[in-house]
C-alpha cells in the first residue's frame, strides 16, 4: 500500500506520546522493525525519518534511532530562561469526544498541547500581524508611572477610559451605545455566557445558526439549555423562512443568538434587510437576540457592515465584541451592551467572576486613544486578503474533485465541503498523527450534517510549510475519497 | 439637635450627586438655606463646611458657594494624561437593595464609585502593601522580550510555569496536588462559580457557613440554587452539631462550602480535628466540599493552617485559591484543584470564559519562582497585625458601650456587634453620606440575625484619617443607640 509508512507512524507516534516509549528510549531497528510489522525495511526508513522531522524521535551516531525529548517546546513565555515545557499531563487527544456536545471545545484546545507542525484548528492569526510591540510599549510605560495599579482590587463594570474609548469606536459604524450600558468582560465568551443566562434558563430553547461556532454550542449544552439550529444560506447567514418556521412551531424559545457579520464558520454577512427582519421577528415573538460580532472588524468589505444592534430601538439585542480578534489575542477582554438587560447581565458577571483585570484595559484603551487601530486594521485585513488566492489554488491543485471551497472567510480561515463520503473526524485523526491539525465539520452542528466539512485556518503568511500541509492534507483526502 | 448639620448635609449631598444640584451651580445664600430648611445660620455653616471638606462644593471669592466638580478623581490609572472621571453613570446607592441575594455585591461594589473618604467596605489591603513594583519590573522584562505573546491566543488550562510554581507553593503546607489538576482561573470567584455548576444544578441546595462572604450568596442565588446556612462558632467556624443536624434533615444537598482558613468575616480558623470531622461527614451522605482558601496566607498563625483538601484521600474536595489577597489583587488570577471534579470544572470554565490571560499568570510564576513571597507574606501579615490594638483602641475610646469587637481577623478587617437595636444598614447610610464606608452585618446572611453587625476594613496604614473615621463612625452609632 502506498501510503502505510504514515499509518507506522501514526502507531509509533501514539505510542511514544502515551510514554509506551519512554523519551531516551532505543526504538527498534530498521530492520527488527520491519520484521514486527511484515513491512518493507524502505518504509521503516520513510516513517524513521517522517518522526524525525517532526522531532518525536532522533538519530544517534553509530547507535540507532531514540526517543526525543518531544515535549520541550521552543517558544517559551518566558524566554530561555525557563523553557516551557509541555505539561507532563498531556492528554492524548480523546477523537471520538469531539463529537460530545460538553467536550468538543474541550477536546479541541487540547489539539494545541500536541506536537503539531501546523496547527489550523483555531480561529486565530499569525501573532506577528498584531500590534504588539506598540502595545507592549504602553504597556511598559503604564507599569513604569502606575506601578501600585497591581496592587489595587479593581471594582465597576470596566475601565471608564477603555469604556470611552468603545463608544466612540462603536459609533463609527452607526452603534449608539452610552457608557451606562457598557460592562467589561473576561473575552466574548464570557459577554456570551452571561447574556444567555440573563434571559434564560436550564430547560429553555435557544435559537443558533447552522453551521455555528461550536464554543456556543457548548456553552448552551454546559447551561442546560437546548440549542435550536436553524440553517444558513452559505452567503447569507442564517435563513428567514426557516427561522419564521421555527418561531412558529418550536415551544420554549428565550432567544436568538447571531453572528450577523462575519459568521463562523460561513464568513458571510447577512443583509441588512435580514438583519431588520430578524429584530422584527424577535419583537413578534418576544425574544431577546444576542449579537456576537467578534469577526466584523476583519471583514472583507470595503465599509465595515452594521451590526444588528444599530436598528434596535427597544434594547433588545444584547450586543458582544471582543479586542481577541481585532487587537490583541493574549487579552481575553471583552464588551457586552445589554440594553434592557443590562443590569442583569452586570449582576450576573460579578457574581461569576468580579471585575475584569483593569491592566489590560488601560492598555487597550491608549492603543485606541493613538488612533492606530483604523490603520492596524486595514493592514491585518490586507494581510488576510493576501492569502485567499495562494489558498484556492492550492484546493484546486491538491485536493481531489468533488471538494468544494464553499468560503474563504475574508482570509481568516477556509470553510470546505469535502466528497460527502468522507468524515473529517477519521481525517483529523490522520492528518493530526502526520503533523496538522484543522476544526472538523461535525463541530459546527449538533447533527451529522456536516461531517464531511472542514475549517482550516489560513490567517497566517502562506510559506512553504502552508503549501505542503496543504498537499499532505489533500493526499490524506485523496486516500480517504 | 446635636447633629443636624450632618443630616442637612447628607441631604445636600444626596441632591447633588443626584444632578439635582449641578455641578457649578450656585448654591443658596447661608442665611436663604438656614431660612427654608428652619435652622441656625451657624448649621448651614457647618453643613458648607462640611461638604467642603468633602470636595463636594467649593467658595468662590465674594460669590458664594458652588457645587464643584465633585467628579473628577485624582488618581488615574493613565496618570495625569487622562484624568479619570467618576463615570457620568454613577449610581445613587439603592441602600434597600443592599438586602437583596442578587444585587448586594453589585450595590456594595457601587459603594467604590461614591466620593468617600474612607472606603472600608471591601476585603483589601492598602496597594503599596503589595510587591507592585518588583511585578511592575518582572512584567516590564516579559514584554520587553517577548511582546509577542500579546499576539497569541491562550490555550490549556493555565501556564504550565505558574502551575509548577503553584504546586510547589500548595505542598508548603501539606497540599499534594498534580499541575494535572489545577486549572487557572479568573480569580476565585470564578473557580467558586464554576465549582458550584460542577457537582449542583438549579433547585439543589448548598450548605454555607453563617455569617458567610456575601459573594458566596449572590453566585449561589444567580445558579437558582439555594444556601442552607449552617451556624458558626465565633472562633472555630462551621458548628458540627449544627451541620449534622442539617445534613440529617435537609433534603436536596449536595455540596458544602466552607472557609476553614480566616474565614470571612469571622477571621477564625477550623480546628484539624473539625476539618477532618467534617470531611467524614462529606464522606457519609456523599457531598461534595468546596473550599474557599483565599486568606489562609494572611492567617496571623505562626504557622499557615493546613486546608481541609490536605486530609482528602478521595478527591473530594473542591480547593479554591487565589492571588488577589496574598500577591497582586490588580490580577484576578484564581486556581481550582477539584480532584474528581476536575474535567467537568475545566469544561465549564473553558464554555465560560475560555482561558484568563497568560501575562498576569507569567508575571507570578516568575514572581514566585524569585522566592520572595514567604518574605512578603510575612511582612504583609506582620502590618496587619501592628493595626490591631489601634483599631481596638478606637473602639473602646469611640463606640457606646454594648460594642463588642467579635473579631479582628488578623488586623484586615473588624468584625463588630453593635448595640442589637442599631441597624447597621442605617447606620450605613448616615455613614456614606459623611463620607465613609462599611459592609454592613446584613450581607453575610439570608436572615436578619447579623443587621446588628458590621465589618470594617482596617488594612491600611492606621493614620489621622482612620482615626477620626472611627471617631465619626462612633458618634453616629451614639446617635442611633
């Protein structure tokens, strides 16, 4: 068979990460190695040397192949000094779990601990596209004239300056939010949660796009609440006629969470007569709506579009961003605009967490007081753009027919429907074993409907190493079409 | 009447800071004022005073009074450069909703944004009590040379270094916990939160200790859950005869939370033999226990008490740390070891709010890793300690007979019985009015047995200011007794 030297080490791999092989270990040779699997001592050699880029195992002068220290990572936090090593907890990743509702995030974050070439499993860029030495320039001077900010225990909704800061931000594309209004968040994720849980309870139906960000889904599953999943048109996010369908036959509904710009995984934008009829639909049937617009500010359009909230006259879109995607990833600070449920949302993020660390917020706050962040966007979305072509080509060339790139998200990520016969899932498994890591489709759903969909990140400079992910992911494609 | 001053400016006050006064505005002549509201000229002349003092109006030469701009705060965090304002948002303090289970934290923390001179109703110590400027120097190093992770988005369940750093520091005193089970958290009260989801759902019941941190209350009413609270003795904590006595009659019970290390507000310590007593009892009707160890570092024991997980050989017990109190309360880095609990916790607190931020978390590790925080802790503990007979000094000298000083809590806080006629809450509102700030006894319990009490922070260098504090504090009790 072609391919089997990657199937060894897909098994030999396994079994040095689960310490069967211990680090420093002799590993068998090429030859005895050959003898135990009845395979070719060439395909040993192939799978040897595949490990060995991959730095599981290495070569030793006149002595045979070793176990490598694979869980020193070079990239530390701490810079040399104390070279970060992988948790010696490292889980190898539970596949099938992907699947579980309360554990596919879960399940997916631990893909990042694996010793992975490339890693597209995450919906983040390159960290060099972010302004960060000019926020750790501020940064420096913040900690250099406020050293005693550490010490004090931050109390309010949020940092008044960063709050400022935000409204002028917002209604730069027609968002009139007042500073009342406005609380301070562990990331949008967190905005996310206690907005659900500010208008509904365990038991209650929640309306979400389909295909959908799978942290949403677990958010909702981990409350005790159901998720309702109404389709998407590819490029134009969720549907009016399902959703009127839906508000009409489903009982038990609190609200509708939505990605009105930049949906992901679809990338798309829904019309703004969508974005009108939808806030119609809520006022109908009384629900409240929760708007999650982390990825606008990266959208391809020439004008950044209008988030659902700007039509709402009655506060009933409770409005989450975030500075993850648009700023500073390392951050995790985030917004929510309740509206009428402003309040409870504030009583319900204290109670869960206190106040959010007000140092990363005066940061943020300068950083936009400068003026930088129009220009720091232009460019990380060009940056983006820049990519979608070198991406196309390589799907046409690599993968076989019957792949359809259905959106290249602004740049950010790719969304591709394989040949329906594949599970991404038994694909992930694979390409994780040789090096690289993507969202498999089944994480956007709660049903089976798009397991043989991909998510593949793209949000960083297209090298060499993309390319030849992208053909070793089209080879695996290939054998598994 | 004696004091009528103080009760026409606690009116003025309230009308200003209500906008019903402008700022700017001019107020009424002295002799106008005195007319209208039926008192001397020599009261409204103290009342003017008095709120001069306070920074709430001010003369203007041959002119009059004006209300000032009593908006302004002098320390910002940005420095000079951006003066903070008191956000135009600021609430008038609903002193009745200080009763209600969901908003007692959220009005108590609205008590910060109040022009106070003495603010003692939070649980901190004085900033500069705090190693701020040598985190302030590590943090500087970490951005300098690396800026780069500002960029990055964090994954895992914490930074592998403060873990290792953290294990070392919990087995000091008889903590065995793996880094494989400590996750990192934003704050405390994020690991309480997501403790109490772990192993309860909406309608079950938790057993609390009383008096109890009012914190505790409001999460445990926000999850629909319902606290059970358990009598303490003053100084040895939850009543184990009272306990067993609700565990053999209350139904629907599935955790306990304690603090057994200084708890909050009684300051006390659990003898060993109650924390492995009630571990048993933990055992036998099969609950979980979630412990809440935040101060047990500031204990002012020779040696630190041990936590009760230190006598779990079952993974019982739920241990909730933090560094908010001990090393940097500008931080909100918590950690959760929640022994079988542990997946669950982590996917909770993943769906919450993803992962708290890595620089805070790298500015501790290194911190710890320098050994400088047994010598901080001590010096720490030993300035709380030096304000003790001061502050039982001023209770003595100031305060009616029929006060009595129930705890000191190591010098952070005073926990204090008043006369049992004297509502605290009242007392409160007289106090916040005049300046100054307290947790009122109401807080710490669902009933009324504690309205007669209050707790008092006294973490700060004891000075002119905290003695004429507790000066007034002692004459307004008078006036209520």
């Amino acid at each position: 068979m072609q391919h089997s030297y990657r199937q060894i080490a897909e098994q030999l791999n396994q079994l040095i990460r689960t310490h069967q092989y211990q680090i420093g270990e002799r590993l068998p040779s090429v030859r005895t190695f050959a003898n135990q699997h009845h395979v070719s001592v060439s395909t040993v050699l192939r799978c040897y040397r595949y490990l060995e880029s991959l730095g599981m195992i290495e070569a030793r002068a006149k002595s045979g192949m070793y176990v490598a220290d694979w869980t020193v990572r070079h990239s530390s936090i701490l810079g040399e000094k104390s070279a970060q090593k992988i948790p010696s907890e490292m889980r190898v990743i539970e596949f099938d779990k992907l699947r579980s509702l309360q554990h596919r995030m879960t399940e997916l974050y631990s893909l990042t601990d694996q010793p992975l070439e490339l890693r597209l499993h995450l919906a983040s860029a390159a960290p060099e596209w972010y302004p960060t030495k000019e926020m750790s320039k501020i940064a420096q001077t913040i900690l250099r004239q406020c050293p005693e900010m550490l010490g004090e225990y931050p109390t309010g909704t949020g940092l008044a300056a960063l709050k400022e800061q935000l409204v002028h931000w917002l209604a730069t594309f027609s968002l009139d939010v007042q500073t009342s209004e406005l609380l301070i968040t562990n990331g949008s994720t967190e905005a996310l949660s206690v907005a659900l849980r500010a208008v509904a309870q365990a038991g209650d139906a929640i309306v979400v796009e389909s295909p959908v960000y799978f942290g949403l889904l677990q958010v909702i599953e981990n409350l005790g609440m159901k998720a309702i999943a109404v389709p998407c048109i590819e490029d134009q996010g969720m549907s009016m006629e399902a959703l009127e369908y839906v508000l009409e036959h489903q009982t038990g509904l609190k609200a509708i969470v939505v990605m009105p710009n930049f949906q992901n995984p679809l990338g798309c934008t829904m019309p703004d007569k969508n974005k009108k009829h939808l806030l119609r639909l809520a006022e109908q049937y009384d629900l409240a709506v929760i708007e999650d617009d982390v990825f606008a500010d990266l959208s391809p359009h020439y004008e950044r579009p209008r988030p659902m909230k700007a039509w709402d006259k009655h506060g009933r879109v409770i409005y989450c961003g975030s500075c993850s995607k648009s700023m500073a990833p390392g951050f995790k600070v985030g917004w929510v605009a309740g509206g009428r449920h402003h309040a409870k949302i504030a009583s319900l993020k204290l109670s869960h967490s206190l106040v959010t660390p007000l140092f990363e917020q005066a940061v943020l706050a300068e950083f936009m007081q400068t003026g930088a962040l129009h220009a720091h966007l232009r460019k990380l979305r060009e940056r983006l753009a820049a990519n979608i072509p070198a991406a196309t080509v390589a799907l046409q060339t690599y993968f076989p027919l019957g792949t359809r790139l259905v959106s290249s998200a602004g740049g950010w990520w790719v969304w591709i429907a394989l040949p329906q016969q594949i599970d991404a899932l038994v694909l992930l498994r694979r390409a994780v074993a040789m090096g690289l890591s993507f969202t498999p489709g089944s994480l956007f759903s709660n049903s089976e409907k798009f397991s043989h969909y991909l998510r593949l990140n793209i949000a960083q400079p297209w090298g060499s190493d993309m390319e030849s992910g992208m053909k070793l992911l089209g080879e695996l494609v290939r054998e598994l079409a």
